[in-house]
C-alpha cells in the first residue's frame, strides 16, 4: 500500500532540469496558476487570447520586415517600427483573474514572475487587474532563491512553495488597518 502511494508520489512529482533557468520559471509559475486557481479565482482567458493574437501579428511582421522589398539601409525606418511592436508584446504576467465568487472586491489578479538569467532569485507579484479600481489593494510581491524550494535532484517541494505562495496571496488579501 505505501509502495503505491511512494510510486504515485514520484508520478507526480514536478521535476525540472536545474540548470536551466527556463525550466525552473515554468514549474513554478505553472504552480502559482493551480495554487491561485484552487483559492476560487478563476482565470480571465481573455488576456490569453490577446497575447496569441498580438503573438500572431507579431509573425505576421516579422515575415513582412524579413521578405521586403528594399534591402537593409532603405528599410532600416520599417524594421524599427517591427522591433518595437515585438518588444511592447513582452511581459511578465502569467496569470490573469476575476474576483472569487462571493467577493466584495471587483477587480480580479494580475499574477507575475521573474527568474532573471543567471540568477536563483524567482520575484512572484500580486497586483489587482483594474489598479485604479477603489477595491484594489497594493501589490505584493515574494522575492526567494529557488534554492529554497527544489531538492538537490530538482524536484519542486510543493508543500514549501504552496505556503509561500498562499501566504503571498492572504498578504494581498487582507486590507491594510486604517490609521485613527
């Protein structure tokens, strides 16, 4: 019985390669989605759709800047324009949300991270989808060496992660007490 148990423990174990950054960003930020989601928030696919689309547009004039007509120095106007459409599509956002089901607040979560290139620190941001909304809070942010939360095989020690991320979550929660 408990070989069952250890066996289906390592089936869905979350492992990742840990040396390489990309792998690491992934497993923690496909994480963060289930813990937000297991807390009633439930995702605003919308922004999903809008990333594909911009994603589409963005190889559409990525083929365009590669196949036109003039060569480098005529067109050198036109391929600046192309790299910035390509450079305003990037950010960090993972996740986007609408307010829990019986929420008194009416803005949903902006769910963001960071694993810069050549370092351990991962940066998990919560902020509110509508800032300028009354119901929304300040962000807040988790910034810890991923060290903390993988094995030395790299495997994800969930129970360590969903802590900090659930206690990352009732941080945003919880309205800051009002002076007297």
């Amino acid at each position: 019985m408990q070989e069952k148990k250890a066996e289906t423990a390592n089936k869905n174990a979350k492992k990742a390669n840990l040396l390489d950054h990309g792998s690491i960003k992934h497993i923690l930020d496909e994480s963060v989605t289930e813990i937000v989601k297991s807390r009633g928030y439930v995702e605003d696919v919308r922004m999903s759709n809008i990333r594909l689309l911009l994603g589409t547009i963005i190889i559409v004039i990525a083929l365009v800047a590669q196949f036109y007509k003039k060569k480098f120095p005529e067109n050198r106007d036109f391929l600046i324009g192309c790299i910035l459409v390509i450079y305003t599509k990037e950010k960090n956002a993972i996740l986007f949300t609408y307010p829990p089901a019986g929420s008194v607040t009416s803005t949903g979560l902006v769910v963001s991270s960071k694993l810069p290139r050549f370092s351990d620190l991962y940066t998990l941001t919560i902020a509110s989808a509508d800032p300028k909304s009354i119901s929304a809070g300040k962000p807040v942010e988790l910034t810890k060496s991923v060290t903390q939360w993988f094995t030395k095989d790299g495997v994800l020690v969930e129970g360590l992660f969903w802590k900090d991320v659930e206690t990352l979550i009732n941080d945003y929660a919880t309205e800051p007490k009002k002076k007297k």
